[in-house]
C-alpha cells in the first residue's frame, strides 16, 4: 500500500471544523503542531502588542486512494479557493512508513475495498 502525508495548515480557531472535515472523507488519526503565519503584509500592532496569526498544521498519514478525497474534502469543505482564506493544504508521496497502528490499517483496507 503506498502512503501520502497530507499537510493542512488552518487557522488555530477552524482546526476542529478541518478535523471532522478529514474524518468524514476517510482520515484516521491526526498528529497537530502549532505555528505562527508571517504573511506578505506586516504585522499589525496594537498597543505595543504584534498580533500574529496562530495556525494549527495538521498531519495525516493516508493511503493514496483516500488522500485525493480528504483533500478535495478539505479544498471544499474550508472554502481554500476563495481570497480571503488563508488555509493551505498538500500532499507528500512517503517512501517507507514505519509505526502505523493496526487497526488503522484496516480501516484503511476497507474503506479502499468499497472505493474499488
């Protein structure tokens, strides 16, 4: 079974919303780290204080079959296309995958025998 790293990367305050979006479209577990987004314009200071924007980036570990869904999913369901979103998502072909739970496994295995 070849495998993809399906990175998202949302604002802090829509991460559940993108959660139960990839769950819906087949995603299993999900690893989440916290960043900072430095955009194209500069920061905004209010008294004293920068405000950045805090964003949740998202990691989850698919079988190829299913990551076009739950990326699609995610496209559509956060609205990506329009020019006030600022949440990104990709894909990465993985080599070799290591530490999968079991049971994720098999849940992937059946969700790709209904597929085909």
């Amino acid at each position: 079974m070849k495998f993809v790293a399906l990175v998202a990367i949302v604002g802090e305050e829509r991460e559940e919303e993108a959660i139960k979006i990839a769950k819906e479209a087949g995603a299993g577990a999900v690893t989440i780290m916290r960043g900072r987004s430095l955009g194209l314009e500069e920061k905004k200071i209010f008294f004293g204080l920068t405000l950045e924007e805090s964003v949740s980036i998202l990691l989850f570990i698919l079988p190829h079959k299913i990551s076009m869904r739950v990326l699609k999913a995610l496209k559509d369901g956060m609205d990506m296309q329009s020019d006030e979103n600022s949440s990104l998502a990709f894909t990465i072909p993985l080599g070799h995958v290591a530490g999968l739970n079991i049971e994720e496994l098999h849940k992937f295995e059946s969700e790709i025998k209904e597929i085909l």
